[in-house]
C-alpha cells in the first residue's frame, strides 16, 4: 500500500504542475484529471483504514498498559507487604531468642540454688556426726549416687529435717516449669525460622513475577512506540495525498473556467483564500503546522475534528470573518473559542493555553484569537479544529485551502 501510494504521488506531481491546458485538449485532460481525483480519493480511502486499524491498535495498547500499570502497582504492594512481615518476623525471631536466654539464665539460678542446698546438707550431715550421730548417715549420705538418690536416702533414714526436703523439692518443681516454658519457647522460635524461610521464598517469587511483568511492560512500550511512528508516518503520507488532490481540484477548476489571450487563468488558490467570494472556504488557522489527526473513529470514538500539531509559532487565527459566541473553558476542549460565520458555518477551536477574544465580539480573518496549548484532554501542545455546517459537522478538510 505505501509503496503504491508514494508511486501514485511522484506520478501526480510530474502530471500536475503549473501547465496552461489549451481549449483543444480540454476534454481529455479534464477527464485524466478526474480519473486521477478518484484514485487519489481511493488511495486516501484506503491509508485512512490503515490509519484507523493502527490507532486502534495504539489504543488497545494503552488498555493493556493500563492494566499492567495496575499488576505491577499490586505486585509491588504485595513485595512492600511480604517484607514488612518478613521483619515482624526477624523481630520475633530476636525477641524469642532473647526469651529464651533468659529461661537458660533462670534455670541456671535455679540449679546454682539447688547445688547451694544440697552443699548445706552436707554441712549439716557433718556437724550430726560431730555430735555423734550415726557414722551409718555418712555412709548413706556419701554413697548417694545422686541427688535423687540423695533425697530418697536422707528422707528415709528421716534425719534432715522436712522443711529443708520440702525446699529442695519447691527448687526442682520451678527448675521443671522453667524448663517445661523453654521447651515451648525453643519450639516456637522453630515454627518462626520455618516461617522465615517460607516468606523468603514468598519474596523471591514476587520479585521474578515483577521482572516478568516489567519486561512484558517494556515490550508492549516499544510496541507502541512502533505503531506511534507508524500513525505519524501514514498521517504524512494523507497530507501529500490531500496536496495532490487539491492540485487536481485546482487543475480541474482552471480548465473548467474559459481562458482569453489577453486575460490568463484565474488563481483558483487566490480565490479560495477569500471566505467572502468563494462561499465557505476557510484560511488556514494556524501560523504552518501539520495535520496530526483527521477526523473520524480513533481510539474507540469519534474525533470530531483535525488536529494541527508544530506550528511555526502558537498563535491561533480565525478562519473567517465572524462573531465570537463563545470564549472559555469547555471540559475535553479545555480553553476553547467558537465563532459563527455567514452562510450556516461556524468553526470550533480546542485546547488553547490563553484566549485573546470574547463573547461577541466581531473577527476577521486571521484575527489572533488565542494561543495553541495543551488544555483539557490532550497530550501535547495542538490545535483541535471543528467545522459545523448549519449545526451538522463536517470534515474541515473540505473547506480550508
């Protein structure tokens, strides 16, 4: 198809220069003039679908972006939560560590005590033999093989008093409590390391699951970088076309008009310049610039209007003598100006950064009447262009030379 168009364009430019057609060739040229028209017609035809198919395309591209704006939004929370509870359970982790410890520290008290005890007795099964007690307590008490055994012994031969069997008895039953809570403890620090190790892998899985999403990210970008470029490139090759048809319009106008010898043929340029004269032609309404978007379908609706886009300065002109009605803010146009002109038309101008007239008043052509901007829903600095005929819209390509 480009190949075709470009070929087609190259052909139009040799045929349609400044050429005087006399009277006598008329009718033929007339008639490849026309046949020219139609396949530029069908060529712009054609290069719209592509156009259409490719902005289409941009915008399910933008849909799928915006989706995946919204999984790595929820991988990233779900990375930021994981490790929050990865160190609510380092914390845990030291906390019961540190219980721990302090359960050895205390069980260590308690035998330091039972041993301290167990040294008194002794104390007090030497003094007993002093004092002449049974030399058999000695031997039972010595031959102990424990302090079980101890105990046992010492409580049957009945010679050491009850309180002090009942405290030995009081210091192993805490020293067994104690141990008992370190048995828990020392158990759930094991539930919480496997605990650590599960949310590690919890946290490595997250993090390949947002390098995946990152790089399919990546690739639909440079997808839509692609088809950006491609819409711009087909765009440009519409406005070529659009100047060779309207060379063929202007070749045709010519030929249809009676030329004498002492009066050359009219400037059909010239007089379509003027909005008065020519009935509804309209000047161009920025300083250069290129059309960006055509109107017609684009990303899922109707674009109302054309786009003009890298003007050689902002300034915004009015395309016709007319009245201004309306001057300000309006929603997706955001700063917006609208002016009637005779004959039923009326010219919309969208997302000027400043306005330079008001309601009512009297315009001319090329009046300045705001500077180009980026207001309302736009992505970049542009002119939004809108052309209504007695309240119906119409393609402004049909009437701006």
């Amino acid at each position: 198809m480009k190949r075709k168009i470009v070929t087609m364009a190259t052909m139009a430019v040799v045929g349609f220069g400044s050429v005087f057609f006399g009277t006598t060739a008329s009718a033929d040229s007339l008639e490849d003039l026309k046949d020219k028209e139609t396949e530029l017609q069908q060529d712009r035809k054609d290069l719209k679908v592509d156009l259409s198919e490719a902005e289409s395309e941009v915008a399910d591209i933008l849909i799928e972006l915006e989706e995946m704006n919204v999984e790595v939004s929820r991988i990233q929370k779900a990375l930021e939560e994981n490790k929050a509870s990865m160190k609510k359970n380092e914390e845990d982790i030291a906390h019961t560590q540190e219980e721990i410890d302090l359960l050895e520290e205390e069980i260590a008290e308690l035998e330091e005590a039972i041993e301290q005890r167990f040294d008194i007795l002794k104390e007090r099964a030497v003094a007993y033999q002093k004092s002449g007690g049974d030399i058999s307590y000695l031997e039972v008490l010595f031959g102990s093989q424990s302090f079980g055994d101890f105990i046992s012994r010492v409580s049957a031969i009945n010679k050491i008093t009850d309180s002090d069997v009942t405290l030995m008895e009081q210091i192993e039953a805490d020293k067994a409590i104690v141990e008992e809570k370190q048995d828990e403890v020392v158990d759930k620090l094991d539930e919480l390391k496997d605990l650590k190790q599960e949310l590690e892998g919890m946290q490595a899985l997250i993090e390949d699951q947002e390098k995946e999403t990152k790089v399919k990210q990546a690739n639909l970008k440079e997808k839509e970088e692609k088809l950006v470029a491609k819409v711009e490139e087909l765009k440009l090759e519409d406005n070529k076309l659009a100047a060779l048809e309207k060379d063929v319009k202007e070749n045709m106008a010519a030929l249809t008009k009676p030329v004498t010898k002492t009066q050359p043929a009219p400037d059909t340029k010239v007089a379509s310049d003027s909005v008065g004269s020519s009935g509804g032609y309209l000047a161009w309404p920025a300083v250069g610039g290129y059309i960006s978007s055509y109107v017609g379908p684009r990303w899922g609706r109707m674009h109302n209007g054309i786009d003009i886009a890298r003007p050689s300065n902002h300034n915004i002109l009015a395309a016709a003598d007319g009245v201004v009605t309306k001057a300000g803010s309006a929603g997706g146009l955001g700063n917006r100006v609208e002016i009637e002109h005779s004959g039923g038309l009326k010219t919309i101008y969208g997302h000027l950064s400043s306005i330079n007239v008001s309601v009512g008043q009297q315009v001319s052509t090329g009046t300045v009447i705001g500077i180009m901007g980026s207001t309302g829903n736009s992505t970049g600095i542009h002119l939004h262009f809108e052309v209504y005929k007695n309240g119906a819209l119409q393609d402004p390509m049909n009437y701006l030379n």
